[in-house]
C-alpha cells in the first residue's frame, strides 16, 4: 500500500501569526466567525484554511520566494462581480488574492472586508448537505473562545493521498482530550445512495470506510505526529485558554455519523438496514437526524463512545 503526502506542518509559523494579526480580513474573520465558533481555521501542509458554512472562506500559502507569506485567497466564485462569470464558466474557478479580484472585476476601493457579508452569503448558496451537517461542530474548534471541550473539532475535510492522486476526505477528526484519542468521521445522509445496498451489491460506503481504516492504521505514526503539530498551533493561538495535551500513541477511532432522516417508518428502516451494514462490517454509526439538533458536548461524548466498542 502505498503512503500518503499526509503532512500538517507550517515551517514559518511566526510568518503566520503575524499575518493572521495584521491582515485586516483575518482579523475581522478570525474574531467575529472562528473566535466564535462560527468558522473553524485548519491547518495544511505549509498552508491553512478557514472553512465557513461547509466550504472554504480563504486559504493561507506559505510563499518562500515572496515578501509576504499567507496573504488570504479567495474562491472566484465567492466574490462579488465574478460570481456570476465562474457560474457561466466564462472564468476559470480559481483562487484570488484581493489584487487580482480588484483587477479582473475592474473595481477600486473595495476590499475583502467591504464584501465579507456578500462572501459569505455566497458561500452559504454553495453548501452542500453533509457540509452544512459538519460545520455545525464548528462550535467545538480550540478557538473557540466561548467553549472549552472535552472533545475538540481538530479538522474537517482531511485527505490521505499520494501526490497527484484524488482522494476522498474524511469529513471530521474530532480530539478526545481527555482519552488523548483522536476519532475520525465520515458524515452521510440517509438518501446517499452510497450509504444502500444495490441489487445484492456491497454499499459505497464500506470500501471508503475500509479505505480509511487501511490508511488510519497503516500511518498511525504520522498521523498522530502531525495532528500533534496541529495541537501546538493551536496552543501556540490559543495563549488564554488552557492548553491541549498531546495525542497518545493508540490507535484512532472511526465511525460513520448518520444524517437527514426523519422519524417515518420508511427512514427507521433504512436507517435500521444502513446500521447493519456498517455493523456486518464491524463499523460503528451514530444516528442523528440533523446535527442542528446535537446537544453541545454530550453528542460528541455519545458518538465517542459509540465508536470506542469494538
């Protein structure tokens, strides 16, 4: 099997920060959305992202060769004035730095700060039903102010690939700081096809599943290395609040979390036949109908301890 690029780590975390406190956009995003549970920062390879609503807000890149490193870029199809040409197709979808967007909708005197309402409405019309689902545990990311949890929300859309190679990517990695165990989930609706059994065929979802647990245990070591890189920026952000201990070197758990079903009986029973799938398998599942229900900390102790038996 082969390994994963699967890196978290940022060489100049001081360059960072400081843009992080000085750019007038993160200032204004890292304050009044992560600060508040309302976006959740993640951490890359050499770069990070801010997530809002289920999709990308902005990303920061390391650039070496430039004078300012992890200037914020943002989707084409978020920004004012561009939306509308990406969604035709008559631009490319790419990442803009604030020049750029300035330059190609041939505007001055705005900023990313001027329009973060407009962004972010925008990226609310993008949303997709799982995402909507995870960015709900937003709320239990270390930055939170508000919140200090037991169980942390250490990252959201976290792939294991190869260079070059498309992956899918788990929905959540969530922290048990306490238990010192990270637990990896993967977010379905009930309607997914992927999570049904077609015509005596085996459900989507199991090789995914599958595919997740070869990774998780064949690069335990790395993984576990590299969300405890995660924990330090975090700790390093977080001077205020109390500090987030290191991840033992046990294995992880993983689990599917079940979404978007009502109480018909129709949905009990596909819900009931999704279970036993997974379960013939020896996969845990929680079952929530929607995440906007959960009630804070005790949803993520019950689909921790869901997914902790064998």
């Amino acid at each position: 099997m082969k390994q994963s690029n699967f890196r978290r780590n940022i060489t100049d975390f001081t360059s960072f920060e400081n843009e992080l406190q000085n750019n007038d956009f993160l200032q204004i995003v890292y304050r009044d959305y992560v600060q508040q549970g309302t976006a959740m920062l993640t951490f890359r390879d050499e770069e990070a992202t801010i997530y809002y609503h289920g999709n990308q807000l902005c990303n920061l890149k390391a650039a070496p060769q430039q004078s300012v490193s992890f200037l914020p870029t943002i989707y084409n199809r978020y920004l004012p004035l561009l939306r509308s040409q990406v969604i035709s197709t008559n631009l490319k979808a790419e990442n803009y730095l604030e020049s750029t967007w300035l330059e190609k909708a041939k505007i001055s005197g705005y900023s990313y700060s001027s329009v973060l309402p407009e962004i972010l409405d925008n990226i609310k019309k993008d949303s997709s039903p799982e995402s909507t689902q995870v960015s709900r545990f937003y709320k239990f990311s270390p930055l939170n102010c508000r919140k200090n949890s037991e169980i942390l929300l250490l990252d959201v859309e976290a792939a294991f690939s190869c260079t070059g190679e498309k992956t899918d990517r788990i929905d959540a990695v969530f922290y048990h700081t306490g238990k010192r165990r990270l637990m990896f989930v993967e977010v379905k609706r009930l309607s997914d096809s992927r999570v049904q059994e077609k015509k005596g065929a085996q459900a989507e979802v199991i090789q995914q599943m599958k595919g997740y647990q070869d990774t998780i245990r064949n690069e335990k070591t790395n993984i576990i290395a590299q969300y405890n890189c995660v924990i330090d920026y975090y700790n390093k952000l977080s001077k205020s609040k109390k500090q987030i201990p290191a991840i033992a070197d046990v294995e992880p758990l993983l689990g599917l979390l079940l979404v978007e079903f009502t109480s018909s009986q129709k949905d009990q029973e596909k819900k009931k036949a999704v279970i036993s799938t997974l379960k013939q398998e020896n996969f845990n599942v929680y079952a929530i109908g929607n995440t906007n229900h959960m009630t804070e900390e005790s949803t993520l102790a019950a689909i921790y301890s869901k997914f902790e038996k064998v």
